[in-house]
C-alpha cells in the first residue's frame, strides 16, 4: 500500500501542479458542485457517496488540466489504499473536503508550488491515520 501512495502522490501533486498553471474552465465549475455534494454527503456521514465524490473531484482535477491519463494510471494502482481509506473516513470527511478547497484556491490563485503542497497534504492524511487502521485491521498489511 505504502508504494501505491507514493506513485499517487508523485502523480496527482503533477496534476495540481499542472492544474494550476491552466485548468479548463468547465472542469472548474464542476469541481465546485462536486466539492459540495461531497460536503453534504460528510455532513450526512455517508461514506459510500463521500467516497465516490472523492473519486469524481480527483478525476475532475485531472480532466481539468488535460492529464486525465494520470487518473486512469491513479486507478489501477489505488484499490488497495481504497480499503484502508473507507476504514479511515469515520469523523474525517469534513477536514477531507476542507483539504480538498484548500487545493483548489491554491489551483484559483495559480500557485502551482501551493497546490501541489496541498494535495500532497491531503495524500499524506492517510499515513496519519495508519496506525490505528493497521491494529484494526492487520489484514490489509500483510
């Protein structure tokens, strides 16, 4: 798991380094509304519809700066950290959708160092919570 989040990381500060130098305007109207089906889905502790807005904010942000091979690539490696962050979301999904406006006002300010910083802020959210979901669940880390 620990190798798939780094590959993510690597690509997806690229993506919002790279967003942030230009993102297509009809991505960006859509990353709001997504941003706040997400809120409300937090708010309503509804971790499957969270999740899947999670999924759609970041293959939004790829789309909007004309990589969207590299949420294709992210995809195919991620399953396994999804297990993990489905166990991690419990009273974390309101600081995941702050993390997730914070990499867009550095994407809006075109702050490709900020916005890279920020997601790589919210990438590494998961290694924080590591320890608790490993003792709960040593399977996924054998």
């Amino acid at each position: 798991m620990m190798e798939a989040r780094f590959v993510r990381e690597a690509i997806e500060t690229a993506v919002a380094r790279r967003a942030a130098e230009a993102f297509d305007p009809s991505a960006r109207a859509r990353i709001d509304d997504v941003l706040d089906l997400q809120a409300n889905a937090a708010a309503r502790e509804d971790h499957e519809t969270f999740q899947r807005y999670d999924e759609m904010f970041h293959a939004t942000l790829a789309e909007g700066a004309s990589c969207p091979l590299a949420w294709q690539a992210i995809s195919d490696i991620k399953a396994h950290m999804d297990r993990a962050c489905h166990l991690t979301l419990a009273g974390s999904m309101a600081p995941l959708v702050d993390q997730h406006r914070a990499i867009v006002t550095a994407i809006d300010a075109r702050s490709p160092d900020g916005a890279a910083e920020a997601m790589r802020l919210h990438l590494c959210e998961i290694l924080r919570m590591l320890p608790r979901v490993e003792a709960e669940h040593p399977e996924l880390f054998e």
